[in-house]
C-alpha cells in the first residue's frame, strides 16, 4: 500500500498497462470528479468501468479525505490511498471534460499518458467566467431571491450590492487560502454588514431579507444535495460528512448575519416590505435566479437554459400547487419532486451531475424568512430570560417547525425523483 504518486513505467514488453498504472489514473480522476461537484455513487461507477476497462477488478472506497483504492487482476495486485480531497465546488465544464476523458479511457488501447495530460489541464483550468461577471451575477441572483421573499425594490436593490459583496469577499478569501467555513463567514458578516448600514438609510425597512438572500448564495447547496443523496445510498459515511460540513457553513453563515445586524443595530426583525410578486414577475426572477447560478456553476452557456428553466419549474409548481389548495410543505414536495425530474432529463442530455441543475430549481422554495424569523425569536427569548411571553416561544416554535417541515419536503422530494426510475436510465452523470 502506497499513497498515490507518479506511477512506475511498465516493462516494454507489456501491451497492457500496470496496476500502478491503473491506479494512479483512476485515483486522479475520481478526486477530480469529487472536487468539481460529483457525488459519491457517480465516481465509483467511473472507476471501476475505468479499472474493467484495463483488465482489472476495482474496489473503491470513498472517504471524506480521499479515495481508497484495491485493484485486482492478472496476478498482480495493488493498493493506493489517493491524494487529500478540497473542498468540493461545481465547475460543469470540468464536469463535461472529465466525462469525456473517462469515455476515451475505456477503450482497451487507450493513450494513458495523453490521459494524464488530459487530467492535468482539467486540475489548471481557469473558469469560464470571470470573477467580476460572476460576482455582479450573483448580486443580481440575491436581488431576485429577494423579490421572490417579498421584498420591495429598493431592499431588493440593495440586495444586488450584498450579493455581489459577499461572492467577492469569498472568492478572495478562499484564493488566500483561508478555510471554507471561516471564508463564508467573513463574506456573510462584510455583507451583512454593508447590508444593514444601507438599508439603515431607508426609512421603515428592515435588512432581514437582503441579508437572508445573500446569504443563500453562500449555502454550499451542491455539497449538501450531494451529501443527502449519499447517505441515503451506500456512501453513508461520506454522505453525512458531507451534510455535517455543509450544516456548520450554514449555520455559521447565519451567526455572521445575525452578528452583523446587531452590530448596525437592528434587531434582525423580519417583515414583508412588499406583497410578494405576481406570477408573471415571480417567473422572471425565478429565471434570473437560474441564471446567476448557472455562472456560479460555470455552466455553458448553451446550458444555462436548463437551470434558468428548473428555477422557473420549481417556483411554478410550488405556486400552481398552492393554488390547487396545497398547503406549503405539500406544494415544495411536489415542486421539489418535479424539478428534480426535469433537472435528471436535463442532466442526461449535458451527461453532468443533476444537482448541477435541482439546486437552481429549489433555492427560490427555500423557507429561509421562516428561518431567519425563527433565529430571530431564539434570539429575543434568549434575551427576555424568565419573562418571555408564551406567545413568542409559540410563534417562534411554529416558525421553526414550518422551516424545518418545508426543508424536509423538498430534501424528500428531490430524493423520490432522484430514486425514481426513468425511462433509458444507465449509471451516468445525468442520475
């Protein structure tokens, strides 16, 4: 057993490459498919047709620092332990070239050095999308999921410069090598900070919704879809290693907003500035939602259509359903279920992970002004001690089981369809 490096050369007689060999390649390309976004049953499946491929038996396990792996076959016999796994991202465009090095690996006679050159562009690629663009694209994405909350144009407005504030505190933290977490916290507090100053200049408005919208922007959604849909498969371990990191980024993004409105001095209250949107208008930010992620994705942009259109499917089920008398947690599950369907055909055709395109699809469902609220009204009884009222405790305990109710119903949805089979369903990207 031997930690993954720089395979040894096989003999020139040999036509057929060495376990070494085999390993070190199928190692390198499951960490890159974990790194860009890809879940745990998606990278065995690429590694062990990678391994059968050259005549071997592979026996992968998936942990949360790295890749295990066993070969077996033509008498020889090998055991790695791939390189530490980063923090996971969504790069698409990884997603679609690594997909295509593994379709060109599988034939016997394959150039396993053209391979490795092949993997080694994919590990210095540069994004698609510059780092400005994005960052103005995912202001206009906060904007949206503000508007969608219910917030007037000008919490909304502001929102589009919390948003944008927060993706560029992250990206340059995370360039200077600070932790994911502590990275999300710091943007969430510079934003919410910057949030709850401007909007201190609007009379009779409260910040809570720009910040919970930019916040949202930071939620490592992908990780945490991913994390779901393992632990409810056969990578447990790996599944709620990933939950448990994405739960604490979460958490610790809420305790940088609710920080930096206490700072501003605000009380984090949270009202509806405006009568949510008509449907019309809901759609449209629906899009523009999709549209903003599809760039944090590094999405093509032949592709972007398919999460601008989950994002519009989600949010107009969930409302139609709501309509049909559906209560909310029953519309999301609906909602979440149908998006995830669209999302997997979607998926199929670009042969990328379907979170790539669900999570787009559910953002806009997420119940965070019940959850905000909630932390709000944890907050103010924390601080009343003995002379809380009954009715705060109550209407906080209510907040708190819609949010949790609600998010349960799209984590149900999303896994049902995830589960469901499909007609001309193969293991592939696209499931």
């Amino acid at each position: 057993m031997c930690a993954d490096q720089a395979p040894r050369p096989r003999a020139a007689a040999d036509p057929f490459p060495t376990a070494d060999e085999v390993a070190h390649i199928a190692l390198r390309l499951g960490r890159l498919m974990v790194v860009n976004g890809a879940d745990s049953a998606h990278v065995e499946d690429a590694v062990t047709s990678f391994a059968a491929a050259h005549r071997y038996r592979a026996r992968p396990l998936i942990l949360p620092e790295g890749l295990l792996l066993t070969l077996e076959g033509r008498e020889a016999f090998c055991t790695r332990l791939g390189r530490t796994i980063a923090s996971p991202s969504v790069d698409m465009r990884a997603l679609e070239t690594l997909d295509a090095i593994h379709g060109d690996s599988l034939a016997p006679t394959a150039d396993l050095a053209g391979i490795e050159r092949r993997l080694d562009g994919v590990e210095s690629g540069a994004p698609r999308y510059p780092g400005l663009i994005v960052a103005l694209a995912m202001g206009v994405t906060a904007a949206a999921l503000a508007r969608l909350f219910g917030a007037s144009a000008v919490v909304a407005l502001v929102s589009a410069a919390v948003g944008a504030t927060i993706w560029l505190l992250r990206l340059r933290l995370r360039a200077a090598g600070m932790n994911p977490i502590a990275a999300a916290a710091l943007a969430a507090f510079g934003g919410g900070l910057l949030g709850s100053v401007a909007i201190g200049a609007v009379p009779d408005a409260s910040p809570a919704l720009c910040l919970v919208a930019g916040g949202l922007i930071l939620v490592p959604s992908v990780p945490l879809l991913n994390g779901v849909r393992d632990a409810l498969g056969r990578h447990v371990v790996v599944g709620l290693s990933r939950i448990i990191v994405a739960s604490a980024t979460i958490l610790a993004i809420a305790f940088a907003l609710f920080l930096a409105a206490a700072i501003a001095g605000d009380g984090f209250s949270i009202e509806r500035d405006a009568s949510p949107p008509g449907l019309p208008e809901e759609l449209v930010m629906a899009a523009l939602v999709g549209a903003g992620l599809a760039l944090a994705f590094n999405v093509p942009a032949r592709a972007a259509w398919g999460c601008m259109l989950c994002a519009i499917a989600g949010r107009g089920m969930r409302t139609a359903c709501e309509g049909l008398g559906f209560d909310l947690v029953g519309a999301s599950l609906v909602a979440a279920f149908a998006t995830a369907v669209v999302a997997r055909l979607i998926a199929r055709r670009f042969r990328v992970p379907t979170v790539t395109f669900a999570f787009p699809g559910v953002v806009g469902m997420m119940p965070a002004y019940y959850a905000f609220r909630a932390g709000n009204g944890g907050l103010a009884i924390v601080h009343a001690g003995g002379t809380v009222s009954p009715a705060l405790v109550g209407e906080t305990l209510a907040l708190a089981g819609t949010a949790i109710l609600v998010t349960s119903a799209i984590a149900v949805g999303l896994s049902m369809a995830f589960a469901t089979p499909l007609p001309g369903d193969r293991p592939h990207f696209g499931r």
